[in-house]
C-alpha cells in the first residue's frame, strides 16, 4: 500500500497542483494582509487613536445604528442584535476580539476561507484523481496490475487525505508567515472566548471559556480539515462516477457556490439543514454565530457532513471495483 500511495503523491507533485495551490493561496494572503493593514489604518485615522476598546465602542454604535433601520430583514436584523451582545461581552469582560499579530490574521483568514475557498482547492486535486485515468488513457493498463482494485482506490484516497491535510496546514502557515512581516508575529497566547450559542435567536453565554488563541486555531483549523475532507470525498466520488474532469469540477462548483448562497436564505426550509453545503460553515458555531437553521448544532452539521461523507465513500469503492472498463 505505502508504495501505491507513493505512487500517487509521485503523480500528483508531478501535475504540479500543490505548487500551484500554494501560489494562489500565498497572492490571496498578501491580497488580504494589505486589505487589513489599509482597514487598521483607517480607522486609526477616523478615530485618532489605537485603543481597541474606542474602535469596539464605535462598532457597537454603529451596528445600533444599523439596527434602527426599518429595511433590515428579519434575519439580518436578529444576526446584528446577537453580534452586539457578542460585542457588548468583549467589551464589558475588557477583552480585545481582535489582538493583534499574525495569529489573529490566521485565525480569521482560515474561518472565512472554510466553507469555499479551501474545499474548492481540495476539490481540485480530488476531481481528476480517477477520471484523469481515463482521459489519459491509463486506466486499463492501471487495473490490469496485479493488485486488488479496492486497493487501487484506496491509495488515492489516502493520498487525498494527504493532499487536503497539506492544504490546510500550507494555508495556515502561509497565512502567519506573510502577514506577520506586517502585524507581528505575536499573539499566541492572546485570550479568545469561545462557548457562544444561539437559542431560540437569543445569545446564550452561560457556556463562554477563555481559551488561548492557539488551542482556538488549532480547533478552527481541525474544523476547516473536517470540511475539506468530506468535499474532497464528495469530488472523489464524482471522479470515480464521472469521466470528465471538468463536468465533475463544474458539478461540485454548482453546490459549492449554491451552499453559500443558500446559507443566506433558507431559515424558513427545515428540511436544507440535510444539505451538506448548509453545514460546512462549522467555525461559526466557535464564534456564535447565529446558525443557518434554528436548531442547527456543532454536532448535528458534523453528522450531517459525516453521512454524507459515508455515503460518498462506499459509492465510490462500489462503483469502481464493479464497473466496466472500456
């Protein structure tokens, strides 16, 4: 098995995916770390200094500003009122939500990029991992080896699980390598407060901790593999079922972008939290941010994700070790 699997990272590095992959995530960064730095100086500007709790109290009056307005709907109007409560919190617990330094950056930059940016590079390693055999013409001689298919399918997959691990971890570092040169590179031990719920469209803080901010990377970061992990699966299996590379990307593409868009207005359709792109955002259940769907939780989206990512795997070995090769 280890030398399939080396095999397969063999034709991966080969492909060059990875480099390209960590390209494009080291431009967004720099891309990200000027947007901060210009958005820090502007409000220093605007408010004349850089005490964190004057820039706090100016966000809380204008997030009541914003929630005077008699155009807000519903749920935009209920997801600003628990954000001043959260705001309310940090203020009154004199604990600054956004310390300064690269690890802060890190810690923001991975929990926007969870439910998109990482899983569509993951789904791009992962949609041609089958279907590329085809379009190259070697996949007949590939299960004419003397080894069992399912065995065959496996190394890819693991190297898969590889491949999304580097992702996670190459963004994470990128993340904190580039922006550091800007913000520093402390904050490691900056106390974060996790343990915020939503019941009934109410903050729940009977539950909040403090934590230090690298224990709270490391859980968004945990949450951001899971994620990738069962998009890739989901890629995987629409490689194995379909021949075409691009038809396979285009139709995960399709339920990505939907997902994100549909997090945004399904609260009245029970029935989506099933979806497995309504539940990807899991890092907002760290930073209590109201769910998609009243009663969604942490461990109902994990489930969710988890049947899905069943599901797609025993398709996948199914359909791969039965069907014709022609």
């Amino acid at each position: 098995m280890d030398k399939l699997v080396q095999n397969e990272m063999l034709k991966l590095l080969a492909r060059k995916r990875l480099v390209i992959i960590g390209i494009i995530i080291g431009v967004l960064v720099l891309l990200f770390t000027y947007a901060q730095y210009k958005q820090s100086e502007s409000q220093r500007e605007k408010l004349g200094t850089k005490d964190w709790r004057t820039a706090l109290q100016q966000q809380i009056v204008d997030t009541q500003n914003r929630l005077s307005s008699s155009r807000l709907s519903d749920d935009w109007r209920k997801q600003l009122q628990i954000s001043l409560k959260q705001e309310q919190y940090y203020l009154d617990h004199d604990i600054n939500p956004t310390e300064p330094g690269a690890v802060s950056f890190t810690r923001m930059f991975i929990e926007n990029a969870s439910d998109l940016f990482i899983p569509l590079l993951v789904m791009i390693i992962a949609s041609d991992m089958v279907s590329s055999e085809h379009s190259l013409g070697s996949i007949k001689l590939l299960l004419t080896r003397p080894v069992k298919r399912w065995r065959i399918l496996l190394s890819k997959y693991i190297t898969l699980l590889l491949s999304a691990s580097v992702i996670v971890a190459m963004a994470a570092l990128l993340a904190y390598v580039l922006s550091g040169i800007v913000f520093s590179y402390a904050g490691w031990n900056a106390p974060v407060i996790t343990g915020f719920s939503v019941k009934a469209g109410n903050l729940d803080t009977s539950h909040v901790r403090l934590i230090s901010q690298w224990k709270f990377l490391l859980m968004d970061m945990g949450l951001v593999w899971f994620v990738a992990v069962v998009v890739g699966t989901l890629s995987f299996m629409l490689s194995v079922l379909i021949r075409s590379t691009a038809a396979g990307m285009g139709v995960m593409l399709a339920a990505l972008i939907s997902g994100a868009i549909l997090s945004n207005m399904v609260s009245s359709w029970q029935s989506a939290k099933y979806l497995f792109m309504v539940n990807m955002k899991l890092t907002n259940y760290l930073n209590g941010v109201s769910p998609p769907i009243n009663g969604m939780t942490l461990l109902s989206s994990m489930a969710v994700l988890l049947i899905w990512w069943a599901i797609a795997l025993i398709v996948s070995f199914t359909v791969f070790t039965r069907k014709d090769v022609y």
